[in-house]
C-alpha cells in the first residue's frame, strides 16, 4: 500500500526551508570577498550569467525531479533511470562531508558569540585564534590531539541538528526556517545600517562596486561565478530535490526557484555592502588601503572582523554578538538541510523509521566530525572544503544536466514543472540543460583540475592533498556506486 509522503505544511514553508539552506556561511563570508576578487562591480555581469544559465535552471531541474519522482535524491533519480542512482548517491555523501567540517565552523561561530561579549581576543585576533583557540599544529600530518572546546562546540550543534531533525520536516526545519531566517535579515541589517554609517564606509563600498571591466575578460572570474552560485545556491547536494519531494501535488514550481534564487541574492548583497562598509571603516582608522584588510572564510570572520570589533568600544560588542548570531543562524539552517538530505535518502533506501535514521547519522556524524577538533583540524576542513565544492559538486551538476539533458529528456521535466506553473519556461530551459550548462560546466572542471595540478592547493604538501582531497573524492564516488548496488527495502511504500 501507498504510504502519503509526508509534506511541508504550506508553500512557504518549503521556500524559507529552501532559501534557509541557500543562505549560508557562503552568503556572509565567501561572497563579499568574490565580488571584490573578482572585478567589483563587473562582476555581477558574470555572476548574473552563471545565475541564469546554470543556478535557476538547475533549481528548476532538481525541484521539478524532485516534485514529479516523489523521492530524496537517490530514490528520484532511480526512478527516472535506474542506472544513474549512483549519481543519486554521490551529492549525498559529499553532503556528509561538508556537515562534518560545517559543524567545526559552527561550533566555532558559537563559540565567538560568547567571546564578543568581552572581546576575548585582545589585542592580537590572529594569534588567539590560531594559537590559543585552535591550537593549530605546524602540519596537516600532525594530527595532535583533541582540542576540547572545539569539541564540546560540535557537540553541541549536533545536538542542535538532532533536536531539529528528529522532528517531522514540518515542526521542525519548516518551524526553526521560519523562525531563524527573518531573525537572520533583522541582525543583518542592524549590522548593514551600523556599517554603512561608520567613518570610512564609503571606501569600503567604493573598492567593492568600483567595476574593473578588464577583469571581466578573463576567464578565470567566469568559473569563481559558477563556483559562488553553485555552492551559495546548495545546489548538486542533494538537498533541493529531497526538499522538493514533500511538496504538495500542486505548486508552482518555477516560481519558487526564481524566488529561491533572487532571495539568496539579495541576501548575499546585503552582506557584502554590510561586510565592505565595515572592512573600508577599518582601512582607514588604519590608514591603509582597502586591500591589505580584505580577507574571505575564517580569516574574515574570526581574524578581520574581531580586529574591527576591537577597535570600536561598546558597539564592538554588540556588533561581534550580533554578527556571530547571524553567521550561526545562517549556518545551522544550512546544516540541517544537509542532515535532511542524508536522512531522507537513508530513510527511502532502508525503510527504516525517521526517528532512528536521524538518532543514528547524528551520533556517527558527531563522531565522524570529531577529526576536526584534533589541532590539525582547520588544515584538514580546509582541503576536504577545497576538494568538495571545486571538483565534487560542480561534477555533479554536470552530470546531473547531461543525465536529463541526454538520457531523461528536458520535455518530461518542462513538461511537468510546467504544469505547475504560473509561469511557463520555455525551449530556452532544454538548451541550456542539453548544451550551455554541460559546456560551461565541463570547462569549469578541466580548468579548476589543471590548476590543481600546476599548482597544488593552499600551497599544501601534494601527499597531503591526495589523502584528504583526492580520495575524499574518490571514495564518495565508490560508496555511491555500492549503496546503489543494495535494493531498496520499501520501495513501494515511498
Ligand atoms: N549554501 C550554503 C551557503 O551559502 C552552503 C551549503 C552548500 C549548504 C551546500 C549546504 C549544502 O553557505
């Protein structure tokens, strides 16, 4: 018999869901210091592109496979081609991954709310982080042991992802999404309002928007587009099309992808004009120049803008409470759209209760993330970070898009998502799976893989990056491949 799927209480609650994972550490950290990479205001030429021909048509793929196969990623993608489940498989267990180091992150951002209050840091933000906090070993090789804090911190936002996900999807992620994400922006503009009025926000905001076309010719700000939009947009985790599938028969499917998109946009937007006004107060309280405080991902947020925080009385406080707050906020949101991926797609394949299947990935993912709290820790986040999203995920996509592009067909889902919607997509969308996504995305990997090569990551040692890189890669590939060799248990019942 036919067991109901179950569903998200109301359309909004699967966008703030969606939009919960897509706004992450991405949007605060990674992005501000993209655009500024990356040509300034020129940028947004290439980012929109890479938003147009591959993020929203993608969305619109997984939310539409997603919505018509009725499954977590694996079990839809079996049902549209039983060969490719392994394809189904692979974004799951790089999900895996990415909860694992995502949890370090976090427990840190935590850990930082409580160090704002009194400004722990003191006067060198860098050499507390690194020495006293981290306790970073001189090697990713020298393992060290376990750094308690640290440890402690994962602790406790796997309890956090536990008491979240353990929960129906539509009293807990829908309920927590629903209550964190507006929080989010509040926090956030609070910061951009406080930031945009410090002595010296302009330059910040100059040396970002300030648009060097020149920049734009060169391909290599071509591929960070693609790069930023993949990763801020989580799309080829596995998670929208597991998302996706608790819809309600009837949605409008393109609609919500456009929506998705653009709020995850603006969002990243906001941060960056937040994070420029209060790097550019810093230059010049300084008297530097713009580029020698600019930094992205943890030397942003736990070096740069401690720094700042130092430097500002009591609004240095607040600011690092409320900053730290929103980093947390946007984190935890992401992480459990990660847990619910590897759940549902775990629950699909074994038929086993929700309740258990969540009990046991936390406790193995606690485990598992504990590698992170040893003092190598950061060096070993940092390459798996590297290796996931520059080669795992952007494989995927591709993958995904020749999978429907050649072998699905793109009519059978425009058909579908068209159905649906309001608004209709046209041919255009078949094209650009079946051709320009492929394309691009094809240059994309060969490029960031030659690179690789010249140069080897971070600068790390080549060993190192064949052990936590490589065959990261490399034995998420084999484990998808064996997970689809096993039958499925219930599958009638999903
Ligand atoms: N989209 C999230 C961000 O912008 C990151 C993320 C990627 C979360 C993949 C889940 C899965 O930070």
């Amino acid at each position: 018999m036919k067991e109901k799927r179950t569903q998200w209480g109301s359309k909004w609650g699967f966008l703030f869901a969606a939009v919960g994972s897509a706004v992450g550490l991405g949007n605060i950290w990674r992005y501000p210091y993209v655009v500024y990479e990356s040509g300034g205001g020129a940028f947004l030429i290439p980012y929109f592109f890479a938003i147009f021909t591959a993020g929203i048509p993608l969305l619109i793929l997984e939310y539409s496979m997603g919505h018509l196969y009725r499954g977590s990623t694996p079990l839809a993608v079996f049902r549209a081609n039983k060969n490719f489940e392994w394809l189904g498989w692979w974004p799951v267990i790089s999900s895996a991954v990415i909860l694992c180091y995502y949890s370090m992150i976090l427990s840190m951002a935590v850990k930082y709310i409580l160090f704002s209050v009194d400004k722990s840091w003191g006067q060198d933000s860098n050499d507390f982080f690194y020495n006293e906090f981290l306790k970073l070993s001189d090697s990713p090789f020298h393992l060290g042991g376990i750094v308690w804090p640290i440890l402690i911190g994962i602790l406790i936002i796997w309890a956090v992802n536990w008491l979240i996900c353990y929960r129906d999807i539509k009293t807990g992620i829908e309920k927590i999404s629903k209550l964190l994400l507006p929080c989010l922006l509040v926090i956030m503009i609070i910061i951009v309002i406080k930031g945009i009025t410090l002595d010296g926000a302009a330059t910040g905001l100059n040396a970002l928007f300030t648009p060097d076309w020149d920049r734009v010719k060169n391909p290599q700000i071509w591929i960070s587009a693609y790069g930023q939009v993949f990763f801020s947009l989580s799309i080829a985790t596995g998670i929208m099309m597991t998302y996706s599938s608790y819809l309600p028969d009837k949605t409008d499917i393109n609609n919500s992808a456009f929506l998705t998109a653009f709020a995850n946009s603006g969002f990243e937007f906001l941060a960056a004009i937040g994070v420029f006004s209060i790097l550019g107060a810093m230059a010049e309280s300084q008297g530097v120049a713009v580029d020698e405080v600019v930094t992205s991902g943890i030397g942003l947020a736990f070096i740069a803008f401690p720094k700042v925080f130092s430097t500002m009385g009591i609004w240095g406080n607040i600011l690092g409470v409320l900053f730290f707050i929103c980093l947390s906020f946007a984190g935890i949101t992401s992480s459990v759209s990660l847990v619910e991926a590897i759940s549902a797609s775990i629950i699909d394949k074994s038929g086993w209760q929700r309740k258990n299947v969540v009990t046991v990935i936390c406790v193995i993912g606690f485990a598992a993330s504990s590698i992170f709290s040893l003092n190598a820790g950061l060096y070993l986040l940092d390459i798996m970070d590297n290796f996931i999203n520059n080669y795992g995920i952007v494989a995927v996509g591709l993958l995904e898009a020749i999978m429907v592009g050649w072998i699905i067909k793109p009519i059978v889902i425009r058909e579908h998502t068209n159905s649906m919607s309001y608004f209709k997509i046209g041919a255009w969308w078949d094209i650009i799976i079946k051709y320009i996504t492929p394309a691009i995305l094809s240059v994309t990997l060969l490029q960031t893989i030659v690179n690789g090569f010249k140069t080897p990551y971070g600068g790390y040692d080549r060993t190192a990056l064949i052990i936590y890189g490589w065959s990261v890669i490399l034995l998420g590939i084999a484990g998808a491949v064996w997970i689809s060799r096993k039958p499925w248990k219930k599958e009638e019942s999903v």
